[in-house]
C-alpha cells in the first residue's frame, strides 16, 4: 500500500454527477475487491468540501477519472484533475460508453479487472 495512515485511499473518484448511477456499481465493485475508494457521496454535510476533496486527493494513489461528456463539461471535475495533476497524481481515464445499454453492473464485467491493474500499476492498491 502506499500510505498506512488511516486516511489512506487507493483511489479518488472523479465523475459528474450525471454519471453517478453507472458510476457507483464501477466503485462498488473497487471496494469489495478490497480497494480503498474515495468520492465526494461520503463528504459529511456541511463539511468543507474544497478543505476534505485535497485532503484525500493528498492521501490517495491515483485519481480515477470517469469521463462523459459531462464529466468533460463540468467545472468541478476540471478543478479536481487539476488538484491530481499539481500533486503529481496518477490520473485513470475510463470513458464511459455513450450505450445507454451500458449500466454500471456491465461496466464493471467489461472493465473492473483493467481497473485493479490500473490502479496497481500506477501506485495505487500496490499490495491488492
């Protein structure tokens, strides 16, 4: 692993919004393999959203970027690959299929095994 600290992520998840229902089985699936995964659904109201997102960008391996076309036009994914860039972060792509057919329980079958290697290879989940 590359960190021991309680704080530790494997990777930090970069989405839209728009994309969060084929999102979330993709990272449903990174932690039942063991993988530590972050993304913003577990900032507690209230919190500083800025102050916690390079917190754990600080704390992770990689950043695993979802791209759509949304994900592409949104703000706060652009800020959030800056925040990995300047912190000299990985960042995994994977694009998200414009299939509607393609729900999160295929992309998962289709492409969670090049995930985990992804994420090994690049620093995160270095022990998984």
């Amino acid at each position: 692993m590359s960190q021991s600290a309680p704080d530790r992520v494997d990777a930090a998840v970069s989405y839209s919004r728009a994309d969060q229902a084929r999102v979330e089985p993709l990272i449903a699936g990174l932690k039942a393999r063991g993988l530590v995964v972050w993304f913003d659904k577990d900032i507690p109201g209230g919190a500083l959203w800025e102050e916690i997102i390079a917190r754990k960008y600080r704390a992770s391996g990689a950043l695993l970027f979802f791209v759509s076309r949304d994900s592409l036009a949104s703000q706060r994914c652009s800020e959030e690959v800056s925040t990995a860039r300047t912190l000299g972060k990985p960042i995994i792509t994977l694009e998200l299929p414009q299939d509607a057919g393609m729900d999160g329980s295929t992309l998962w079958k289709e492409y969670g095994e090049a995930l985990i290697e992804a994420l090994r290879y690049n620093g995160g989940a270095a022990d998984k």
